[in-house]
C-alpha cells in the first residue's frame, strides 16, 4: 500500500477581504512543507481565487468552495467549473454541509458536481457527514452510506481514487465541540468501508479521509495520530495564518 500523503486544507468560507487574504498567503508562503509531504489547500471564495493563484507558492494550492455543476448558462450569480479550473484553482469543495442545509444543495447536485470536477480536472473534496439527531439515533452509519452512494454514483474507480473525502459531524462544526480522536477514527474507517463496498479495498486504501469540525492547534495532533485521519479540513482556526502552519506541520510529521 502506498503512504497516503496527508491532506490540510483551510476552508475560509465567506471570511476575508483582498487585502486580508494576501496577508495571508504571504505569511504562509515559503513556509508550508513541500508536497511530496503535505497538500496544504486554501479553499477560498471564488472571487479571490486568481488573486491568491498568482501568488501561490511551490507547494500551497487553492480550491473553491462551490461550482454550480453545468458546463455554462444563464444561473446568475453561480461560477461554472471551467471558470474555477481557468482561473486556476486545483480542487473544489463539493457538497458542505453549509451548502445542503442553507442553498438546498441535494445529493444529486452532489453527484452532478462530482461528475463536473472530474470532467474539468479538478480534484473534488467531496464532504460528508451526520447531524447530531442521526448521530443519537444510531443512524450516522446508514446517512453516511447514503451520502457516498449517491455522491460516486457514475464515477468509475480511476477517478474515485482521487477524490478526498471530508467528515464533518455537522454538530462539531463551528461549535467548539470536537469528535473525540477515537470516534472520529471509528467513524472514518465506516466510510473507508463504504468505499471499499463501491470499488474494493485497494482503493479504499488510496483514498485520503479527512476529519472537519472544531480543528484547533490543540487538538490537530491527536487527531492526526489516529490510523485513518489523513488530514484535516478547517474552517474558524485556519483563518489564523500562524494555526495553519501549525496544522500544515503536524501533518508533515504524521
Ligand atoms: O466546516 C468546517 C470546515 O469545512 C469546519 O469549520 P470549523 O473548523 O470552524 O468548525
């Protein structure tokens, strides 16, 4: 099996100005480990994107947060995946729960963005993840399954193997409350499962599983000792130029 490298990606959602996102990615520049190391990701919103590409150093890359998932047409106020490809972003945010539960966003548009981010070369980080309802009912395993059913259906085993899978218990994001390292873990091996049930094992070993929600300095290198975290995707605490190397470092030692 190949070492999955591991994965730190900053989701900045609707935070930064111009001139705040440049003082950002000067101070991290330069600074975060090199690739064959860590991919350090900053998803930023899609007006910032070309901005933050011009100035992206060897080893830091931008995604975006959402791409509506047609080629082009008359959506007012959406950006098309060739538009996020041309102005140079690497990978896409697909399906945050921010997105499902204030935008509507179903599994099916899931689906179509998945099939969208593969067909224009860029590198989905499809997100899934409970809320604390199915959580206490004992059905985070069956909302889950669900979720990745629908989000690679019709994404043959080449692409899927590229895709990075973030879980995001939707009552540990921005809530300060954290999975616990352990079930965070449990949880990701379920959904490594799922992924061996659609394409096998061998890919469901491939595939880089990150953990979302409440991520702080403090707590990134418990999380990271864990077998099947490969990463994390962090919302409130990378916005701190300092924390996200701090997150970028821990993983380079995972
Ligand atoms: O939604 C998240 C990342 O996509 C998590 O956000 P917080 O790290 O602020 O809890």
């Amino acid at each position: 099996m190949n070492k999955r490298i591991p994965v730190i990606a900053a989701n900045w959602k609707m935070y930064k100005t111009k001139d705040e996102a440049l003082e950002f990615i000067f101070a991290v520049n330069g600074n975060v480990p090199e690739r064959s190391q860590v991919e350090s990701i900053i998803c930023a919103p899609a007006i910032l994107l070309n901005l933050l590409v011009k100035r992206e150093g060897e080893h830091l890359r931008i995604g975006a947060q959402n791409m509506h998932y047609a080629d082009e047409g008359a959506f007012t106020g959406e950006n098309s995946p060739a538009q996020v490809k041309t102005a140079g972003a690497d990978y896409i945010l697909i399906g945050h729960s921010e997105r499902r539960s204030y935008f509507g966003e179903t599994d099916k548009d899931v689906n179509l963005k998945m099939q969208a981010a593969f067909k224009y070369d860029l590198t989905p980080i499809l997100c899934v993840g409970e809320q604390l309802a199915d959580r206490e009912s004992h059905q985070t395993k069956h909302v889950l399954d669900a979720q990745l059913e629908k989000a690679f259906d019709k994404i043959d085993a080449s692409k899927a193997v590229k895709t990075i899978i973030a879980y995001e218990p939707v009552w540990a994001i921005g809530t300060g409350k954290t999975a616990t390292p352990e079930m965070a873990n449990d949880t990701i091996k379920e959904v490594r499962a799922k992924v061996a049930d659609l394409y096998g094992s061998e890919i469901a070993q491939s595939v880089r599983i990150l953990y979302g929600g409440s991520v702080k300095p403090n707590n990134i290198h418990e999380l990271l000792k864990e077998s099947d975290i490969d990463g994390a995707l962090i919302g409130g605490a990378a916005l701190e130029s300092n924390n996200f190397l701090v997150f970028t470092d821990a993983a380079s030692k995972k």
